[in-house]
C-alpha cells in the first residue's frame, strides 16, 4: 500500500518497501542544492583569488574513498560517506575562518565545490548494500535480469 506525503509542491508516494532513496521533487531539490553550493563554492573560490592548479589538483581528492571498497561495502560506505558529508569541510571552514588561514579555507572551498558537484549529479551518501545505492537513488547502469 502506497503511503501519500503532502507537502508544498513536493508531493511524493513512496511505497511500504522503500529503498532509503529520496524520489520526485525532494530529489531535485537535492540535487539542485548540490548545484548550488558548486558554484557558490567555485565562485568563492575565484573571489578568494584562490589558484586554479590547486583547485585542479584537490577537486578530486575526496573521490580517493573509493578505495575504501576494496575492503567492503560496509567500510566502503562508511569511509565514502566521511569524506562526501559535510561534516568535515564545514568543521574546517570554521576553523579557517577563524584562524584566518587561505589555504585552509581553500580546502574547505574546494571540498565543499567537490560534494556539490557529486549531489548536482546524482551520486548521494552511499548505503552498505553496495556502491550503487545513494540517498539520491541507485546509480549506474541495471543488472541485466537473469
């Protein structure tokens, strides 16, 4: 039996067996979140007169969690997840802010521009059962049907 959500706009069903996954106009908005806080943080970052080679260099350094999947899929998540919250960047925000340090606030900058990039396509928080199942929905292509 489906379940009806009102909201404003944002009108989703979901059913009894729910994947985990956002869906309908939650997952836009989401996603368009994401799209949002890449630019805002790259056009921080060129306010900040930050350097492209380093933005270049570190965009992608969060993408190197994925090794934690040679260990698992529970420890995959688990280290995938720590680098692509905002939990992190945001704590060391605050710290560059207040200790009034560029670089780390470039990091932050670059940090965060890399998980709205991630969320603006699709690629969410990811779920034990296995790379492909995100909070924004499963990714990749479907298994061929046996």
């Amino acid at each position: 039996m489906p379940i009806l959500t009102m909201g404003t706009g944002m009108t989703d069903i979901a059913g009894a067996e729910s994947s985990g996954a956002v869906s309908g106009g939650v997952r836009a908005v989401l996603r368009l979140e994401g799209l949002a806080l890449f630019i805002g943080m790259t056009l921080l970052y060129y306010i900040w007169d930050g350097d492209w080679w380093v933005y270049a260099i570190l965009f992608f350094v969060p993408d190197l969690s994925f090794a934690a999947y040679l260990s698992g899929p529970r420890f995959g998540a688990m280290i995938y997840n720590a680098a692509h919250s905002y939990l992190a960047p945001m704590a060391i925000m605050t710290t560059g802010f207040a200790t009034a340090s560029p670089l780390i606030l470039s990091i932050a900058m670059i940090w965060l521009a890399h998980i709205g990039f991630d969320r603006a396509l699709g690629y969410g928080l990811k779920y034990e059962t296995g790379f492909s199942f995100t909070h924004l929905g499963r990714i990749g292509k479907p298994q061929a049907p046996m």
